[in-house]
C-alpha cells in the first residue's frame, strides 16, 4: 500500500484568546512519514476473521469517493483501515488510510482521492498487530474515464446575508466596504480581524507575514499583494484571521462546526506562492485537525485536503482534492463544511468538489486565510509578484 504525507501548515502561536495581530512564538513541521508498499504475509496464527460491507465507489471526473464498511468476528483495533486500488497492470493506486480504528464488531471508512484516466479494482483491506489480514468480499472495479470539468463561478458577486440550507446559521460576512490604503488595514479593519505581524518565517520559513505590506481594500475587494520587498530582502505574505463582530459567537473566533465561504480570483500565475485558507483548532493542536481549502499553488491548480483529527498521525489526509480550474482562470467561490465529528465537504461553485466521513475534528477551530510562499527550501523568484482578490466571505455556524 502507498500511504501519502502532505507537509504541515500548522502554525505554534502564543495565544488566540485576544482579537488583533499576535506575534507567532515558533513553526512546528511535521517529519514526513515513509511510503509503505505492498502487503505483508498473513499471520497464520491470527484466530479473527473479517468481512467486507457495503462496498462502493462513486466517480465524479477523475476525482472517485469510495466507502467500506470492515467486520471482525472479534473486537480489535485495525492499524489501518482502507480501500485498497490496484491499476490495471497491478500497481497500488490506494485511498488514504484511516488509522486505529476499532472494529468493535465493524468499522467504517469513507475517503476521496484524484485518479488518472483509466480502469481500476479496489477492495476493503485491514491491517491488524503490523500483519495485513486477508478480508472476505470480493473486489469490485471501478472506471475514471475523463478529468473532473472545470467549474465555473455563475453568482452575480453579490455576499450571501443569509443561510440557505438546513443546519446552518448565518454567523458574519464580510464585503469589504471601507477603503484601506496599504498600511492601514491593521487599523482600520482591526476589529474584524486577526493574524500575525512582524513574523519573519512562514510555514516554508522563506516568507515574512507583514499584512500591512500585502493588505489592502478597494472597490469592494480585499487585495493581496504578494511579492519580494529590495530594501528588506522579505518575500511579503500576509494569514488573516476573519473574526466575528461584537456580540457574535460571544465574541470567539473558534466555532463547534463551521461553514465558510470565499469569493476570489488571482490577477495570473504567482510562481513560488501558494494559500493554505484553513480551518484550524483552537487549541492550536495539530492532532485536533486541520482542513485546507482551497490549498494549492498559484499558479496552479486548486486543492484540498482534510488531516486526519485525533488520531496522532496528523500529517496524514482523510480526503485530498484536485481540481483542473486554477485560481487565476476567473472568479471562483470556495466552501468548506465541516460538521464535528461527521464529516467535511468541499464545494467549488456550487459544486462538492470532495467528501469524508473518517476521522473529522471534533474541537472549535477557527479560520484563516493562510497566504505564504510554496512549500521547500528555494525561495520564489524576486521577480514574482501578484495579487489574490477576495470579494466577499461569509461565516454560518452548525446548528444541529
């Protein structure tokens, strides 16, 4: 089996219980974990026996939502659980795993991955005291027989005042209608947001978070400019924190199940830069979780993904994305719906883009608007430079 990493954007900061700027206290990055490939011989002392459930796999484009349902005849906990895939030639092409999972008697796991064009069998698979364990069920196929179409953004670019679906309460929306300069943003918009300032190292450590370099508001639109400051030498990035208005959510930017929605575009290809907007614990735990979306390069496609919460493995995903439309092809609008405990879904123009059921956080987190340079150790070219526009963004609370 292949076993994906994705780096850590997560963030170690002093405190999160005041609104206005914070000044970060360090940078944790996660050590990336081995790939493991192929299966090991079975036990032949093992006594439990396991059976397959409720096999299936949805295929939107090329991106394929798969689900399984594991039993035990005894009560264990599985290292790993997953939907094994093999390509036609017999290579491993598997779903993110979920890890210790009890099987008391079942366990379930729901994961979403982006495959190539092409025909591929899958199967329920489990891995038990380090042994991978044969499982009952037969396998069953599925086809990916084009790439996902690129989603177009049909709204009139008017921000949303009210919630439109079941389980939802508008929270906020921001619509950017007081005019700030560059270096005024801190002040002017201090009340309704948060982040860092004066921090050097973002999360590749090439980056410096000065948003009242890169922050500014005009014609309705937040804009961010990004790019490499001479007399410095910084490469000027900016993670605003949206924060509710006085009286909302007492006041908390951390919510118990979040919805949020962002209206953007990029004025073109910003080589060396990438966003990682999140949602992420109050705690400031990474173990509690983290959801990117939209996370990706800029110039590049648009990306998500869901680290697996409470599991001491955050640096593995429950659900990834990847979608053909990029965010300098034109306006787009980004939602993420987390529901604590139950799942998180991705929608992009209306259109859910990515779903998972398995190991979802189930702590407040908050959201920010992570904006930093790529991830590794060269730093962008000094002569990239861009602007993210956001036109509006909008908070609903989970109200079940």
């Amino acid at each position: 089996m292949s076993v994906s990493t994705t780096t850590a954007n997560n963030l170690n900061v002093s405190s999160t219980s005041a609104k206005g700027w914070v000044r970060r206290a360090g940078l944790a990055t996660a050590a990336p974990t081995l790939a493991v490939t192929g299966f090991a011989p079975v036990s032949q002392a093992a006594t439990t026996t396991y059976s397959t459930a409720n096999l299936v796999a949805e295929v939107r484009g090329n991106g394929v939502t798969a689900s399984v349902a594991v039993t035990a005849s005894s009560s264990v906990t599985a290292q790993k659980l997953n939907v094994c895939v093999r390509t036609s030639n017999g290579g491993n092409a598997d779903f993110p795993p979920a890890l210790d999972v009890a099987l008391n008697p079942t366990g379930t796991h729901t994961p979403t991955k982006t495959f190539p064009v092409g025909s591929y069998s899958y199967f329920g698979c489990v891995k038990v005291a380090d042994v991978w364990q044969p499982v009952t069920g037969a396998p069953k196929s599925f086809t990916v027989t084009a790439t996902t179409a690129p989603t177009t953004d049909t709204s009139d670019g008017k921000m949303p005042t009210t919630s439109t679906k079941a389980g939802w309460a508008y929270s906020y929306g921001q619509d950017f209608t007081t005019p700030a300069p560059i270096g005024s943003f801190s002040r002017l918009y201090g009340k309704s947001w948060a982040g860092y300032v004066g921090v050097r190292n973002d999360t590749s450590r090439n980056g410096s978070y000065q948003p009242d370099k890169v922050l500014s508001v005009a014609n309705g639109q937040l804009d961010m400019a990004l790019g490499y400051e001479a007399s410095t030498g910084q490469f000027n990035v900016a993670s605003p924190f949206p924060t509710p208005p006085a009286g909302v959510n007492g006041g908390s930017i951390d919510y118990l199940g979040m919805r949020t929605s962002i209206r953007f575009t990029s004025s073109g290809p910003i080589p060396g830069y990438k966003t990682a907007w999140m949602l992420w614990p109050g705690s400031w735990n990474w173990n509690d979780g983290e959801i990117d979306f939209p996370e990706g390069p800029l110039d590049g496609g648009i990306g998500g993904f869901a680290h697996q919460a409470n599991t001491g493995n955050p640096q593995l995903n429950t659900l990834w994305m990847h979608s053909p439309n990029t965010f300098y092809d034109g306006w787009h609008t980004a939602t993420t719906e987390w529901i604590p405990g139950k799942s998180v879904e991705f929608f992009l123009d209306g259109v859910s883009v990515g779903k998972t059921t398995s190991h979802v956080p189930t702590k407040p987190m908050h959201w920010a608007l992570q904006t930093e340079t790529k991830l590794g150790t060269t730093p962008p070219p000094t002569t990239s430079k861009g602007n993210i526009k956001i036109d509006w963004l909008t908070v609903e609370s989970y109200k079940p």
